[in-house]
C-alpha cells in the first residue's frame, strides 16, 4: 500500500468466531479478499474483510491514471507471475469407473466384496472440476498410468496430441 498511501497497521484483537468479529453493519458493503495458505502440509484460508467507508478516503487514489491504463507493462513482473503461476501445485483427478448400487447393498457389503465397474475406453482428466485432457488407462513401470489422448482447451478449442 505504501505506493498508493501509507498505512500504519496496529493489533488490537483477533476473533475466531466471525459472528463477534463486529467491523461492519449486516447491510454495508465490504470488500474481502481471501487467501489459502499451507505450510508444512497444515494450512488454511485468510480472509481480510474491509468495510467500504474504509477504502473511500482513498479510492481516487486507488483509480488514478497511475494505477490505471496509461501505466506501462512491466513485463518482469508478468514473467515472474506466469512463472509462479505454472509452478503451483493442482490436483488432476481422473474417475476411473462408476456403479450404481442400493445403500442397502453398500451397507452390507464387507472386505473382500467385488463392486463391478463401467469404464468408459476415454477418461476425462480434470484440474478442479475443469475438463482438461481425454486419456486412456493403464499401466507403465508397474504403476496405474494415463496416456494423453488429447489436451482440452476451453478458450482455443480441442489439441490433438
């Protein structure tokens, strides 16, 4: 914020439950900004919530031809945020196979039971919901594998591969 105006930040308390954290009335507008952090493997989310009156001391300086479109593109920084970007770690879940049986076969099912499978030849692979590849199954070094089939691009249209 410095750039923009400086700021001095003090404690004054935290709040777990959101219900006592009383920084706005339940009809003003806030703007929140939420973030997920992990460390370590433990983690959790980050949500900074603030009141709009708060920002509206200085919201022309927020819009100023500064900060708006007549800056110049500091392509470093795009670089480096591509970068990071591409390094983040997504989960691709690809579903195997699904079944369709009774909760009353599924409670009195035990170790050893068989679930038989439908499984389409193709695979959609997604990244958070988003279909991103089709693939065919199977195995290599003694591992479950999938072979790229073909990526899915929303914006360009389907990649042969």
């Amino acid at each position: 914020w410095e750039s923009v105006y400086p700021l001095k930040c003090e404690y004054v308390r935290s709040e777990m439950n959101p219900q006592f954290a009383n920084i706005a009335t339940p009809s003003e507008v806030v703007i929140v900004t939420s973030f997920e952090i992990e460390l370590s493997g433990s983690g959790g989310s980050l949500h900074i919530c603030m009141p709009y009156s708060m920002l509206e001391p200085v919201k022309d300086l927020l819009f100023s031809p500064m900060q708006g479109e007549h800056m110049t593109v500091d392509k470093r920084w795009l670089q480096l945020l591509a970068k990071q970007v591409q390094c983040a770690d997504v989960e691709l879940i690809a579903l195997l196979g699904t079944a369709n049986i009774t909760l009353d076969r599924v409670l009195k099912m035990r170790c050893g039971d068989i679930i038989p499978l439908t499984v389409d030849e193709n695979i959609t692979a997604c990244v958070d919901g988003v279909p991103v590849m089709e693939c065919k199954y199977g195995t290599f070094n003694n591992q479950y594998a999938l072979k790229i089939e073909k990526m899915l691009n929303i914006n360009e249209g389907d990649r042969n591969v």
